[in-house]
C-alpha cells in the first residue's frame, strides 16, 4: 500500500483527481496471467509482449488484478455520468448528513460554445462574448441565490435533506472512487472520447495520468489495440472485399513479407545466407535479387513477429 | 413477458412509478430452488415452506431468478440515492440529447420538517405555517428562474449539456430501472426503512406493491426474517446471558413444548392416546394431568415446527 | 412472461439446453432507447434502424433491459467455464445436498481430436480409428469406475460432500442460468468463437438460437458491428497508411458516392434531373455522361446512409 | 502495495492460502466514510468506534475500500463452491493451456464422517478405522489411474483439453483472487460457518487471519455484529413478547441503567456528587442508597454507550 498524498490534479475551475491509493501495476497483470498461461521468462521485455498479447486477444481478467483507488471532486452533473460505471466502490460526500459547500462550476469562457447541429450530444462554434458574458452571469446567479436560500432554511432549522433540493446540479460534491484497471480503461476508453462532455472528460484525462504511471505497458497496449485502432463493419468489410484490388493486397503482403524477415532477424540475428530462404518462407516473392536490393536499402521497419502474421490474415481474407 | 402498462403508481407531487413487465414470480423461486435442493412435492402451502426456508437462510440465489422493470419518474436528488444499487440496469432521460422538462418538486406542505437534532440523517417536528410557506415560495423561485435561465441558453443555441448545469436536483428526471427480486428485495429493506428520506421512501413503496403482487411469499417471508424481526450483537446477546433468569427461558420452552406438539398434531393428526408422549419428546415437562387441562384450552397456537424448534436452540443457547 | 417449456435443444451426448423464459425483446431495447434518446416514430424499419445504431456505438445499456433464463445440462468442465460469466444468476445441481447421477460426457469420435500446435488452447488433425478407441474406453473405465466406487460409498454412508470428490470433471451437471441480452451476447461472442473449446460452443449456439427468435434485429446488429467485422489495431492502421494507395481509396470512395446516391434516392425518391446533383454532393466525380452510364447499369446497391458516411470517414483516414 | 511473499498458510495435504497483496486497512475505512458522514477526530480509539458504528448499521460501502489479493491453491470441487461469489476477481491455471499436474486431495482420515441425517449438507460420526481405510484406497485409485490415463492421452497428442475431463474434481487447481473487504467477510461468514463443507472451511478460515492482521477493528465488528450475533424473526419475536414478562425486562433494564452510568463515567468522570442523578436520568429505579451499594459492590462492568441504548430499546419493545 501507498499513500500518494500529492499526487493531486486540479480540474476544472474547483475540482481535483487525487491518487490515493493504489494495489499492483504492470507486474501484477503478467503475476496473473502467468497462473492463466504457465510460467515462461520474466525479461522485461517478455512482459511487455505479453501485456500487448492479453490485450489484443481481449483476456481482460489480468488485468482486473490491479487497482485504483481516487479522491475525486466535480460538479454533480459529472458525478451523474460518472456514477453510472458500475463496478466501481463510492463513498460520497452526503448532504443529507453534511452541509453543501460554497463551490459551484463556472465554466471557462473558453468552453462556453454552441449545440452541436450534427451531434446531439455535442457543442461546437464559437459563441459571442456577449452571450458567453451573459452564460457566466446567469450561473452565477443562479448559483448564488440558490446557496444563499439553502443557508437561510439551514440556519431557520429545516432539514438539509429537504434544503438541499434547490442547489443546482454545477454544486461540487466530492468521493472516494476505487475501481480495477480493467474497468478503469473502459471508463477512460469512454470518458476520454471526443464524444464525452468536456467536463467529465477533463477527469478522465487525470486519472489516464494515474494509469500511465502506474502501468504503463498496459496503457500502450489499450491505446494501440482499443482505442486507436480502425474498426470495419461486416458491411464495410463487405464493400472492401468488393473493391480493394486483389494486387494491393498482394503489394501490401509483399511488404509485411520483408518486415517479417527484419524482425526475426533482429530478434534473432542469422546469418547472411539464411535471409533470402527465411523471406521466401514469410511468403515473399520477389527475385534473389530484388531482395537484396531493397534489404540493403535500410528502409525496411521492424515489427512485433505476431501481429504482422494476423495482420497477413486479415488482409487474405479481404481478397476475393 | 407480460406488458402491465397500466400499474401506475403516483408519487410525490408529478412523479410516479410504473411496473413495466416482470419475469418470474414464487414460482421460479421455487423451480430455481429444487434445482439445487432436489424435487420434492410441489403444494402451494409447500411452495410457500420452502421460500421460507430459503429465506430464513439466507439461501438468496433462486430469488434473484425473478426479474421487475419499471418506468419511473422522480426528482434528480431521489435518483442519485437511487442509482447507488448497482445490480440494476438504467436507462435515463438524457439532458445532453433531449431538452429539460419544467418540471420541478415541490414538497408537500407536511412534509417541510427541521432537521433532526437526534439523527444526522432525518427530520422531525411541526414547522410554523409561515416557513413553509417560505420553504414553498423559495422551491418556486428558485425552480421558475432557472428553467427561464435555461430556457433563455437553450434558444439562444447554447450547448445543452452545458446550460443545464444550472437547473436544481428537484428537476424530475425518469429511467427504466431493472433489477432482480433478490436486490430489489434488499432495496425496499433500505429505502422504505424509517431512516430512509421522505421522498424516496415514497417510490420503494410504491415498487414494493409490485412485489406484494408478483412474489406475495417471498413478499412475506422478507418481512417475517429480515425486516421485522430484531437482532442481538454479541454483546447484548452475552448481557442477556447474563441477566435472563433460567427460569423464564424454561418457561418460555415449555409453551414452545405444547406449540410444536399442536402443529404436528395439525399438520399429521395423532390418536388422543399419542398426544401426549408427543409432548414429552418435545421437551415438555408438565404432568399428563396438568398437559390435558391446557391442551383443552384450546388457547394453544399453531406454527411452523422448524421456526419452533430454532427458536428453542436460540433460547437455550442464552441459558447460563 | 412466458413459459417455453418445449424449447429443448440438445447438446453433446446427454446436455440441454432450455429456454425457460425471457422478459423483452427488440421491442424493449427501443423503449429504453427512447427514454434516453427521445420519443420518434416506431415504424418497425425504424426500431431496426436504432437497434443498429446502437450496437454500432457502443451503447449497451438499453440491451440490459432484455432478460433469459434457461434451464442447461453439461459436463462439470464445461460448467467450470461457463461460470465464470459473472453477471449472471445460478442456482446449480448440488453434490453436497442430492445425490450424483449416473451421466457422464463420452466424446463423439469426430471430436477426438490432437493437441493443435499452433493454439495451445485448440484440437486439430485426425486422430486414428485406434487411438479415438482408446480415449473412449478410458472415458468409460474412469466414469464407470469412479460411479461405482461412488456409489459404493454412499451406500455405505460416508457424506455425499466427500464422496463426489472422487467423480470426474465429465459428470452432467444441471442449473438454472438467467442473464440480459448484452451479456449473454457477450457471452455467445467469446464462447460460440472458433477459438473456444468445442463442449462449451454447442451450448453457445443453441442459446443463440434463443438470442436470435426473441430478439432477431438485436442479433443480427450484433454479428454485422461486433462478431463479423474487423479490427485493424493502431500498428496495422499505420501499416495500411503507408502501403494503401490514396488511388485505390477514392475508387473505393467513387463507389460509395454511387451507392449513397441510390440509397438515399430509395429513402426519398428523386426527380430524375436532382439525381447527378446529389450524387456530387455526396463526392461522386464522375462527368454526368459517365454518371447516367454507370446508374442506367443497375447494379448500383444501397446500403445505410449513416454506415456509409461513417466508411467514407475511415478511409479518408487512411490517406497520406 | 506491499508484497506479502512470505505470508502461506498450509490448507489441506497440498494446498494453500496465500495474501499476495492488500490495499488499506481499517484506515481506509475510516477514511472514506469521514468523506460522507463528516470529519470529526482521529484519535485511534474514534476510529474503532466510528467502524463500529459502520458495522452495526450495515453501512458497507466504506468497507469496499479495502482490497485483498490472494495466490490459492485448492481441489477443484473447493474452487467450483468458491467460484459462486461473484465479486471477486479471478485468474485460474488453465488446462486447456497447461498440462494438468499429479497433485489430488486425500483427506485425512478424521475428516472421513458419515453424511448427516439432519443435514443434508453435512457429516457426523465416527466411521470404522476399515471404512476410513477403503475411502483412502478409492481416493488413491482413481487419482492415480486418471491421471496415468491423462499422462498416456497426452503424450499420445490428444488435446489437453479433452484429456482432462476424466480428471475427478479432487484434482488440485490454483488461482489469484482478488476481493473487497465486504464481500470478503460476507465470504468467510458464509464459508467458515460450521454448516460450510470442512474442506473450504479451512481456505476461509486462512483468509480470516489475513482480514485480522490487515483490519482487525473491521474484523471484530463483523464478528460482534454480524456473526457471533443473535436474530429473532417475528414470530420468534411476537413469542418472546407474549412469553417475557415485563419483569425481567425491568431487571435487565435496571442492570444497563448501572452499566450505562459506569460507563459514561469511565469516559467522562463525574464527582461523586453526580452519580446518582446521572443513573436516574439513564432509567434507574433503585434508591440512592441501593445505588451506592451496588455502585460500590465493583462489579459493575463499562460497555459502549450507544449500544446499551439500542439495547434498552430493544427490550422495551419487547414489552406487552
């Protein structure tokens, strides 16, 4: 256990994602998942590929093994969203016990914009100072005669559960958040999202710093197979299938033919004559020749051995 | 799958709830159980022993083979108390996708209470006409001038998502809200429980007329062994060891004695002659003489020889 | 609710699979839909239509409103599997209370298979006609030893608890098993996958078969955006930058143009004249000789507009 | 995170229980519930109190806070009743991937009972040294012959996962789990109860030990509040309020009035001058030179303020 007192990220106007806790990283996600599939080395190294392996073949479990535990702060309506993940642990700040505090979100003039037309979920454009002078006045005023009503029925006695009811949904609240990496990502893999509303997005983005900190092998592999990756529809398949032409594919596998030869090469250097043989069996075509033209131009990447085999699949079964 | 679209039950002043379809009722607890527990007969009255017994012991999987889903419309404070019970699936009113509703609560009159001085938690005591009046006014204000806010922001082509930041938690929001007997069961123990607040304990009892009607047995064995019965800790259990005379705990057998002897005699009739050896292997120590006076009484009750027996293991356990 | 008591679909040598009951259906996906998104209209295309969308954007939820619950027979091992879908609800057979029968799991010949050496999890090539015997008879002496053994001691009173320790991972197990539709489609995703082993996947389809009469437009969303399609990760996108043609992307592009043309022609019927307007609205560059010619041939598909942007989108992307 | 490699407690012939790693303790808890109900102090003894209080009213989300992580090896029919509490995270050595190893439980000989007559879930007496004697034989016999069957299938190259399912659920399989410090302890009351089978008794009485060291105020409030506690349903109830005489109750009210005073005293102490009218003010009925009598007699013990008022109200209600 350890207590990361500091580690605290300011958000929005009054808010805050602090670390307070957390049990296990990278390690823990290769410790579990060596139960799973048997022991093998522990090179550094080894333990990336293997992290990047549980993660393109959606083997989720290992990496429920770690978790987090956040002190968090943010307007209600954030809390609202938040709250809907629900693996999560919450202890939050109640207002039918405590007082409401003082702390309300004034947007940013910044982040102040229009609906979106095309994204009903969405804002865009830029809004006139005027109008964003007018946005900020009217949440201050709502937000300031709102508290100073609640304080009169607090301080004539009525209950707070009761009072409360008329402060407005910008009102801070505060928790204590703890969740596993595995639903931490998927939280992070939504929240982040362009499509997410800025200010839940603002604490997403804090605690992913958490994430890469903590561990970061794993956050390399979601971003690369979960979220950067291109997802095609059995329809949009359909439709490559119909008009990728057979010869792109085959250029394209050509290429992944010298990658193959030049990653296996580098992880396991041989010797000059057995290359050309090592590339015909990767599926090359070129002549003897050809090859070691383009070999000797030095312009040839290396890869990860496995996924340019399922990458190779992939492209075949688009042929016709 | 069965559409009850016409159970609507209104709660506060514009909420309600409504059961929208349920699957399963005492039935499927009794097949989910047999399952596990073997075949057995399969007598309403039977029926109803085993989900008492599953009950009584806590044996809580084959009451979550009943599902209820209900429509429900409530202020946003009830629905943040409300999405804490994490098994349910949500689906709700969304204010980045549809526009806000003016639609706000306003308490009842009887129930503008103050604050309790004795739990941190509730309300208590008789509020002078004039702050209610004032407590009323205030929800208005408050309530009025932020939807004209909003309504102003909205038209004026401000992000919806952003302007409703400023609308109050007594702004009525609605889901679908699922959830299986076994957590819903355990919902209504907290939420209809005299700590819980006013305004929510509203809706739990609404939804606990649905299970009344769906699951009437399971209905009933909840009340009888889980909300209404009474808990000793440890230490008050070892404080009763100590105090309770012997005797009354013998006394208090000795009626147990002559109650199991009548229910099995109602459940399988004896000859007059095996009465009252009967008693005696019950644990009944009176004369024969002095048993035949008050069996004649006929002020001897009847119950249920398993509870009857238990109960007697629990009161000789208190004995020195 | 309804009771299918007569969907039995056999599985393996002696398991089921029994759809009991199941609350909802497409119906109820849209109606949660529409709480969230707002009301529209309910042409049945249109219920297809945002079932489709959202599958296609993630939003899980509103399939959480539809409820299974079967009624399954399989192996132990299968069950151990099986299991581990932890959002669903159990009640199993218990060894401890009643006790075994005699059912074990024999394989099928055509399933005797080798250890694949490719897939340390799979079976591949073909086994002799003498070793497929051989596994069959040892199946036979360990389940029919091991029930002897079992039954023997039972009959002498040793507790049915310990007892069972000693019978094998192919005894028949039988449970109660109720989930909702995001997750049971899930759990057909993982389990009815090639990759899965062949004893679980049978009990996969045949719950599929429940999947696609109560829910077909669900089902069908399901295979085209999450089991048909097709993943390039963020590695292979770059590779498919670098090495794709932007030639061959504005072909493919070319043909979207045409085919978004039609479709929204067949929305919305056209004036002949608005025809090559549209169609270069939509990105078409074609010259309206080239245009008429191309249309006139008929072999123009249509498809779904919003999918059809949202290809276009992608493969602009993958441009230089 | 601290990595407890050394703590392995021995359960059963081969297997083990071992705390791999563990977030929080009863600080933790503290921590997270002073977000909800207020701040207050910290001294030590206000700790155990507030998670005391936490306990006995059922408020368990602070509870989730604390994590444990657990490397476990046990025979798969433990692992098939372990596997039925769902919150926990799990990654099991598999034998699809992994060949199965000769490790079988043989219990030991005074673990070899006979099935209860009135349990059906349960064993009891003394089996004959001959019957412990054939029991041990059988276990022996049919562990080694499967798995000398096993060893011939695989070296023969038929897939891991088909040879293994004439392995019998004695076999030894391992596993990291992780859990919450509330499910866990609602694990170990379920499963180190004396109804539990012995042989996962023994797992949940290794896991205890951790909960005590990490968090033994949490520890020994669940015992107190929740285990070693006493239930009385509403019959049971309504019998003890026809059966109790209101005497009793007054005497046992009597002794909490004394407790009730030493007590407060002990916290607070008083002059002796206010002895008296503080017993009078707790309910004491005894005369002030009764009091002193008893006061000085000594034996007089202190409790916990709030529990011995929860405790009167109980007895009260008990009353006619």
């Amino acid at each position: 256990m350890s207590d990361n007192s500091d580690n605290v990220i300011k958000c929005l106007d009054k808010g805050f994602v602090r670390l307070v806790d957390s049990m296990g990283g990278d390690n823990a996600i290769v410790q579990a998942a060596r139960v799973s599939y048997g022991k093998g080395t522990s090179k550094l190294s080894q333990d990336r590929g293997l992290i990047r392996y549980l993660m393109r073949h959606r083997h989720s479990t290992p990496f429920e093994m770690v978790e987090f535990k956040f002190h968090c702060k943010m307007p209600i309506f954030v809390a609202r969203q938040w709250v809907r993940h629900r693996t999560a642990n919450i202890n939050e700040y109640s207002l039918r016990y405590s007082e409401a505090r003082d702390e309300f979100y004034y947007p940013d003039p910044k982040h102040i914009q229009f609906q979106s037309a095309l994204n009903k979920q969405g804002r865009m454009g830029e809004v006139t100072p005027e109008l964003k002078q007018k946005v900020q006045d009217y949440f201050k005023e709502i937000s300031e005669r709102s508290f100073e009503i609640y304080s009169e029925l607090n301080q004539a006695g009525i209950a707070r559960e009761l009072a409360r009811s008329i402060l407005p949904v910008n009102l801070y609240t505060e928790w204590y958040w703890k969740n596993d990496l595995h639903n931490l990502l998927h939280f992070i893999g939504l929240r982040s999202d362009s499509h997410a509303q800025y200010e839940i997005r603002v604490f997403s983005d804090a605690m992913a710093e958490s994430v890469k900190s903590v561990a970061p092998f794993a956050w390399e592999a979601y971003q690369d197979y979960i979220i950067k990756g291109m997802r095609f529809s059995r329809i949009e398949q359909s439709l490559l299938e119909r008009t990728l032409p057979d010869r792109v594919i085959d250029d394209i596998n050509e290429d992944i033919a010298y990658q193959l030869t030049a990653t296996l090469h580098s992880n396991k250097p041989r010797e000059e004559t057995d290359l050309y043989p090592l590339y015909i069996k990767e599926g090359g075509v070129d002549s003897e020749e050809d090859f070691k033209l383009k070999w000797d131009s030095g312009e040839i990447e290396i890869g990860n051995v496995r996924e340019l085999r399922e990458f190779k699949l992939k492209l075949e079964s688009l042929k016709n």
